[in-house]
C-alpha cells in the first residue's frame, strides 16, 4: 500500500481524503493541519495532529493549502529522501517545492465544497513532477483516483486554471447576479431553473460559440438600450455592457 | 380545438410549432413567415404562406419574430375582434399590440436553439395581458404547454429576461472564453467538461452565492495578479479583471 499523509484540512484535502480512504491501493497516514482537531466532515478514523514536528513517514506528501502558503510549509517539511511531496494548487509554479528530492503536482480540475459530494474518479487530475521518474510515478498513483490523468507544465496549468475560473467561478456570478436581479422583483429565481440546466445541457449537442444566443450575439440595438437604461441604477449596469460588447465583438470576428 | 396561427420561422416559431402539434386541444392553422417555404426543420404537414394577406382565421396569433418587427407586423395584421394576438418577446412592452382588440404576451422563458430539441412542458412561461378575461384565456392555452405559467407585468418580464441573460447568454460566454483560452494552449477543450456539470449541479444544494469559490472569492491577490499578468497580452484581460473586481466587491458585502 502506498502510504500518503494529506497536509491542509480544508475542501481540497476533504475530498481527496475521500478519494484515497476509498482506494485500496492507497492508506492515508495520517492528516496534518492547523486545527486543534480535525473537522467532524473528514472521517474520524484518520490520524490527525496540529503538529507538524509530529508528522508520519509517507511516500507520497499531498500539500492541499492556500496558494500563499505552500513554500512557507514545504520548507517546513523535513522527509525522506525517497518520499515525494506535491502540491494541488492550479497556478502555483512547481520548483516552489525544489527543497525536496522528489516533487510535483497533483492539480484536481474541480469546483469542491464542503456540503457537495463528487465522484472524484471523473475529476481530470493534470500533474507535473521534476523527474521523469517522479512524473511516472506520480501519474500512476493519479491513475488510481481518477480516470483523466494529463502531463502539463506549470505554464498550460495556469492557463487551465484560468479557463476553470472562467467557466466556474465567473459564469457562476453570472448566475448570482440573476438571483440578485429576480429577488429585486420579488420573482422567485427557481423560475431560471430550466434555462440553467439547458444552458449546460447544450453543450453537449453544439459548440459554445453556437450555443450564444440572446440580443448581443445578435446585436439587437434597441433591447440592449432599454436594458441598459433598467440597470442603470444598479451595479450590473457596467456588467452587462461590457459583455455585451464583448459578445458584439466575438460574433464580427465569426 | 383551439386554432392557431403562428407567425415567424425561427426559433422560437419551431419549438412552439412543435408544442402546439403534440397537443390535442390545440391545432396549427398554418405558419405565416417571409421565407418562401417554410424550413425542412419545421413538420411539413403545416400550411405555410410568406403573403400575409393569405392569412388563415383563428384563436390565436402567435408573433413570435425579432424584437423590432413586433409592432409592424402586429399594425398589418386584419384578424376577427374575438382573435387574441400574443407576442413572445421577453423585452417588449405588452401595448405594441394595442391595436387590436384582445392581446397579450405568452414569453417563453427558455434558450432555443435549431438543433437542439427541448422538452417544452418544462419550460415556464411568462404571460402578461389586457384584460383579465383575455389573461385568463391566455394561461389556460399556456398551461396546455408548459407545467409552469406565471403572470406578469412588462417591467418585470424585462427583468426576467435580463436576468436570463446573466445565466444563460452571459455564462455561456464565459464557457466562450475558457474555450478559447485552452485552445491557445492546444488543450482539448473537454477537459472542462465534469467541472461544466458540477458548476449547475452544486446549484441543487447550494444557492449560487454559496457556490461562489475561487481566487476572487477568497481574494487571493498573489494568484489573481498571476493570471492578470498572463492575461495582459488576451482581450480577455479586461473581463477577468472587471469580475474579479465584482466577486471581491460582493464577498465584502456578505
């Protein structure tokens, strides 16, 4: 069994102790955190400390910590020569861990909370590691918790990064500002229920710059103005127009 | 049976044409348009004119062409006092079809698109009218189509649609985006795919304020700066700076 000590205790080192607890390839260590003890969400069969003097032999080090972070702990981190450590953060450069023998990155492409449940097996994992060996080695282990596994340098990881802020945190805003927009009408937002899972659903039938629709992608001058006088004195107001503008922009290209 | 004259081919036309067809208490009388033949998308049984004075006598009449048309076909259009006229816009004012005598709006909250069929009983409707009798008719005829039939007034039928451009046109935008970025990066785009899904998903559990995550979310400089910096020679710098900027702006308010 390869043994993995998980090193964070917030969303990113709850799902993937899950992950691991769940594979029979892999046996968590232990857990080391901040916390007096560990958040009653993980299982409470793991070892746990707030010790980091105290930290068990592992092969594998999962650092699952704030960007910020990360260099400050794994200079902290005193291991064997032969244990390899990673990080799990999307735009975190690589070498920030080069005190040590071994290392790379293990970066799980997915939104993860508390109260959520996934089936980590579909999260695409894309790693790096500063060896052939270790990146051979890191993509096996991947391989047991996810059927996606993809070689990247920190620089595509970023970009990757980049586009799941995009296509998560951002378009999910979006959706904030249309509960926002509902509720200062008193219109109860489950009526957009539909559209949202459509929204998604089409996806799988036509490309993205097919499926815009709706008056910028059809540049529908005079329902673009009377929404823009609506918004104009709310904090959307600059939103709208700018993507508006910008959806303009992208169908001229087209 | 409840005959009805649906006039206009795109979208929208198809999709109601398509409801009214599998519903026995409504009947098409034809489809009127400017085309010269009706669309091979469109059920080929349907009578079909683009002379509108061929116009056929019915129940109802479904106007469902752009935003700036409405009021200019609506003024042509000679029809029986009983006749009710409907428009399906989301953004125009209910008295564009003042003239005639029984009028009303039947605005379906939903993204249609040609190639991508859709089950029409769950879309919801919103209907607005000028008089209670006609309101009335209205919803029942609605309520023929689709599970969900809510009234309201123009103002904020406005809103809705505003809002569903946030949700829908806004946030596919983004997907847009993240395309593009991982494109310039030559990585398959759909890589982004289980994290597509679980950005709507999450919305069954938690509302989408809760669901907000990322580096804008915990403002979380050092990475945000990263990506900006990438981002500085994209024209997509200016839309990941402005949202940021909004999610930053709307955490401090929680």
């Amino acid at each position: 069994m390869i043994k993995v000590v998980i090193i964070g205790t917030g969303n990113v080192a709850y799902h993937i102790s899950k992950a691991v607890l769940k594979n029979k390839k892999l046996e968590i260590a232990m857990i080391c955190g901040r916390k007096k003890k560990l958040p009653t969400n993980f299982s409470q069969d793991i070892a746990y400390s707030n010790n980091f003097k105290k930290i068990k032999k592992a092969d594998l080090y999962i650092i699952c910590i704030n960007d910020d972070n990360i260099f400050k702990i794994s200079e902290k981190l005193n291991i064997d020569k032969e244990s390899i450590v990673v990080h799990t953060s999307g735009s975190t450069e690589l070498n920030v861990l080069s005190k040590h023998n071994n290392y790379g990155v293990i970066y799980p492409l997915q939104t993860f909370s508390k109260d959520k449940e996934i089936e980590f097996s579909n999260v695409p994992i894309i790693i790096e590691a500063n060896s052939k060996l270790i990146l051979s080695r890191i993509k096996e282990i991947s391989s047991f918790l996810s059927n996606k596994v993809l070689k990247c340098n920190s620089n595509q990881r970023t970009f990757i990064h980049i586009s799941a802020i995009f296509t998560n945190n951002f378009s999910n805003f979006m959706n904030v500002i249309a509960q926002d927009i509902l509720k200062s009408q008193d219109i109860d937002s489950e009526i957009l229920k539909p559209l949202l899972n459509e929204t998604i659903d089409k996806l799988n039938f036509l490309t993205s710059k097919e499926a815009q629709t709706g008056p910028a992608a059809r540049n529908d001058k005079i329902t673009i103005e009377k929404h823009l006088n609506l918004l104009k004195k709310t904090k959307y107001f600059e939103t709208y127009n700018a993507l508006t503008k910008e959806i303009i922009n992208l169908k001229n290209e087209l």
